[in-house]
C-alpha cells in the first residue's frame, strides 16, 4: 500500500508538471498556431500523461488525453488547421486533466461525466476521437522523439526528495547551528589563538554545509510563475480586455514552501490589475494609451530576500479619495488628514473591508484582496508595498526572505529577558538613554512609540530604563519599538511554539542562544497591528 502510494505521488507531480508545460506551450501556440515544433510538443506532453494515467489505471486521465492527443495527431499531420475552437477545447482538457489529478491527491472524484468534454473535442475536428498509432508518426516526428530522449539521458540527474526530510536536515542544521554559536562564545572566553583560528575554519566548513542544505529547499520562482499567464489569459478574456503579460526573473530562486504560500496572494495581485487595473480597450484609446495594456511580474534576488513585484500601466488610484472614504469609515480624522503621505494613505488599501468603489458588484467593492495579501506575506517575516498613481497604472511589491528556517535577528533585552526580532523589521536603532513617553523624534518627525514591556506583562522595574527605541515601518507609517537594550545580532534557527503561546499572536516562534536560553521570537506585525487598534 505505501508503495502504491509512493507511484501516485511521483505521478502527480510529473503530471502537474506536464501540466504546467501544456499551459506555457499552448499560449505560445494561441499566437502562433502553425508553429510545428509548438504542435509536435505539445502532442509528446499529452502522449507522456496519457501513457504515465493508462500505466496507473487512471482511466478518466487517459480517455481526456487521448482524445487531445488524436486531436493533435490531426493538427501536426495537417489533417486539420489549428483553430480557436481546437485551442479553446486543449484547454478546456487540461483544466479536465488537472482537476482529476488534484482529485486523486485529495482522494476524491468531483467529475460527474466527461461525456461534455469528450463531445466538445471531437466536434471542434468532427473526428471520432480513435487513437493515433505509433506508426502514422512522421520519420521526422520518430527523431525529433528519439533526439529528445537521447536529451534526457544526458542531463543531469535529478531526485524527488520528500519535504519532511528536507525539514530533517534543516532542523539538523539548526542544531548545529546553536553547538556553534555555544561554541564559539566559549572560544573567546578561552583567549586561545589556535582555538579560534580552528573554529574559523569550522565555521566556515559549517557555513557552506548550510548553505548546501538550504539549497535543497530552494526551487525557482518559475514553480508558480509558470501558472500565472494562463490565469491572466483567462481572466483578460472573461474581462474582454486585452493585455500583454510580461514575466522576468522566473529563474530566482526561493524557498519551496514559501513559494507555496505566495501562490494565493499573487492570484489576488494579478486578477486585481486585469479586473480594477487595466481599463477596457475602448477606455485606454480614448485616453491615448495602447489598447493591450502591460501587467509585468518580476522577481529579484536581494542579498538574504528576494523581491516579487507586479506592475501595471492602468487607471491607478486617486490618494485623496482613498483619504475621503478613510475618514468616512473612521479610520483616520479629518484634521490628521494634514500631513498624511500618499504612502501612507495607500496603507488604508490593507484594511480589512476597506474599499473606495461604493457600489459592489460581482468582481469589486467588498474590499476583500490587500488585507489578506498583506496578512499572508507578512506572516513569511515578509514586507508587502503599494504604489499607485491615478492614470498612470498600479505597483504591488513583496519582499520576502529566502527561507523561513534561519534568520537574522536582533536579541534584545527587555526588562531583563531576551527575545529575538527579526532584523528584516528594523529600520534604524535610536539611543534614548531615558523612558519615552509616546513618541520619539525621527528624522524631523513625531514617531509613535509602543512600549513592549507593556505588551508583554513584563512587571515595570524603573532601574530598568528603556535605553534604545528601534525603529521599524507598517503601513507606511514609522513606529518605534522600545526596548531596553540590543544585546547582539545573530543568525537564529526558528523553532515552532506551543500552542498556548501561538494564541497570544505576538510571537511567530523561538529560538535557542547560544547559551542556552530559549527566546521567543516577536512577531511585529501583529504588534504594530495591536498599537493601531490602541
């Protein structure tokens, strides 16, 4: 049984990738229909699920594919042109294809009948739908096959590793991780120069195994990108408007799990610039722009992080009526409209229910979107960003870190116990010397200051006086944090945390130091969330 289980893993995702392949060669062959070596891949793509689902005994997966198959063996001999109603019924088939193998991953069967399908693939060709034989292939289409596997033979050998052992080794590595920071503090208490001179090259041999093992995890960003064109064909056209989607830096890698969890969010950004972004193209002539308008998606590696934008050319938003309908719902107050940044104002976008459309139909106005966006990167230790200008179109920004297991963080002390803050959330450190009584002054500005002693319980020993504020960003608006003092900065291992303390929401984990102490690990976008309400 384990074993069994085992095949219908590996076939679901060989699948899915097949899947995707189809996807990203069908919008090539929508431009260009008489593309032959577009037609011969696509018809070796369907031949591969096909012949992997028969293998299986998944009998649903093989009659859909090879009733696309015979189509394409039509099209590729020149039986039949390639037609709108052809490519309409390919994708129609592979969304048929994907949903059965998401059924077998969850165990279930959601397809009443394929017969509507079936009917639909044989009446775009009026074919009868009999399968195409091994021998009514081209010479030239049996080499461009033999050439292809001969390819594969070639290349260099990959393995499916299964995520929990990946997890394994990252816990492993954590814990080596820890030995070495306890390790290396008792070096420089010894003052032995041959002692430290050994533990730097250790480290360095442990630094590079870290890195090797982190790598395990890291997939490119093309895992998700590669879904999306297919998405915004489908919602352009449900939308009737025209648009040209351009994707760069798909090869940027990521962590698999985090890319996981970017998946949704992206949904929500890139149907938000083809529904509410890229006017219609009657709309966009009359206002001089290009009919098509441009939706771009961008991914770029920053050191530790990795940045995923996407951008439009469309309507944009007017920051003074984003302003209006804030103060309307209670959010801000009109005189503190006075100074308030366009930055700052697009931060309302993120509120839960916020909206400025004010009659809500089947696609926009229940201010359903952002919020959730910002909440899912946010909890990746992530930075989500808006950027809008009316007219001129919308940019959506993510930063997230390359992986999720070890992080740079600041141990701080407040009122004598250590936690950890992420060192992506700090912006600048400020000595105060003294207790702050509501805000500090930043760079000519009055910024709010949340006292986390407060937050935490801590009892208030006034020997025990905040020394530093640090100052992070949310929403567009600057905060401080104060603390008593920074007490170093180290690369930590993120542990999970019990259950009792995940419901306080202040705390994303722990973290062992390297004297053995467990600090917890604040989470200080919940916190700032927790200081607006206040």
């Amino acid at each position: 049984m384990a074993e069994l289980d085992q095949y219908r893993e590996v076939f679901i995702n060989e699948s899915r990738e097949l899947i995707g392949n189809l996807n990203k060669v069908m919008l090539s062959l929508e431009k260009e229909p008489k593309n032959a070596d577009l037609i011969n891949e696509c018809f070796r793509y369907l031949h591969n699920i096909k012949g992997m689902s028969a293998t299986m005994g998944f009998e649903k997966i093989t009659k859909v594919s090879h009733e696309l198959e015979s189509v394409m063996d039509l099209v590729r001999k020149g039986t039949h042109p390639m037609t709108l109603e052809i490519i309409n019924a390919l994708f129609n088939g592979i969304d048929m294809i994907d949903a059965l193998v998401n059924g077998l991953e969850k165990r279930t069967d959601g397809i009443v009948s394929l017969d509507p399908l079936i009917s639909e693939i044989k009446s775009c060709t009026n074919s009868d739908g009999t399968a195409c034989e091994e021998k009514t292939e081209t010479g030239k289409d049996k080499k461009q096959e033999t050439a292809a596997g001969k390819d594969e033979l070639v290349k260099p050998a990959s393995l499916r590793i299964d995520l929990k052992v990946l997890d394994e080794l990252i816990n492993l590595t954590g814990e080596m991780i820890i030995s070495k920071n306890r390790l290396q503090e008792l070096v420089s208490k010894a003052d032995d120069a041959e002692l430290s001179n050994s533990l730097y090259n250790t480290n360095k041999i442990m630094s590079e195994l870290e890195n090797t093992i982190l790598k395990t995890r890291i997939v490119p960003a093309e895992y998700i990108f590669s879904r999306f064109p297919r998405l915004v064909r489908d919602t352009m056209r449900a939308q009737k408007k025209e648009v040209n989607f351009i994707v760069e830096g798909s090869e940027i890698g990521l962590d698999r799990g985090i890319l996981d969890e970017l998946y949704d969010p992206l949904i929500h950004i890139l149907r938000n610039c083809v529904y509410h972004g890229i006017e219609t193209p009657e709309k966009r002539k009359k206002e001089g722009k290009n009919p098509a308008g441009t939706i771009r998606l961008t991914a770029e590696k920053l050191e530790n992080h990795v940045l995923i934008q996407v951008t439009d050319d469309g309507a944009g938003l007017d920051a003074e009526k984003i302003k209006r309908t804030a103060v309307k719902k209670g959010l801000i107050k009109e005189e503190e409209l006075i100074g308030l940044t366009d930055a700052e104002a697009y931060g309302f976008l993120t509120k839960p229910g916020f909206s400025t459309v004010e009659k809500a139909d089947s696609t926009s106005g229940r201010g359903v979107g952002l919020d959730v966006v910002k909440t899912k990167v946010e909890s990746l230790n992530g930075t989500f960003k808006m950027e809008t200008e009316l007219n001129k179109g919308s940019s959506f920004s993510i930063k997230v870190p390359l992986t999720l297991a070890i992080i740079q963080a600041l141990i701080v002390d407040i009122q004598g116990e250590a936690y950890a803050l992420p060192f992506s959330a700090v912006k600048e450190v400020l000595a105060v010397g003294e207790n702050v009584n509501g805000s500090v002054e930043y760079r000519g500005k009055a910024v709010p200051v949340i006292k986390l002693r407060k937050l935490l319980l801590s009892p208030d020993d006034t020997v025990k006086r905040a020394r530093e504020v640090i100052i992070t960003e949310h929403h567009g608006r600057l905060y401080g944090l104060e603390i008593n003092k920074i007490k170093t900065q180290h690369e930590i291992v993120v542990k999970p945390i019990d259950s009792n303390l995940k419901t306080l929401n202040i705390f994303s984990g722990a973290t062992i130091l390297s004297d053995g102490q467990v600090a917890l690990i604040l989470d200080i976008n919940t916190i700032l969330d927790q200081g607006e309400l206040n």
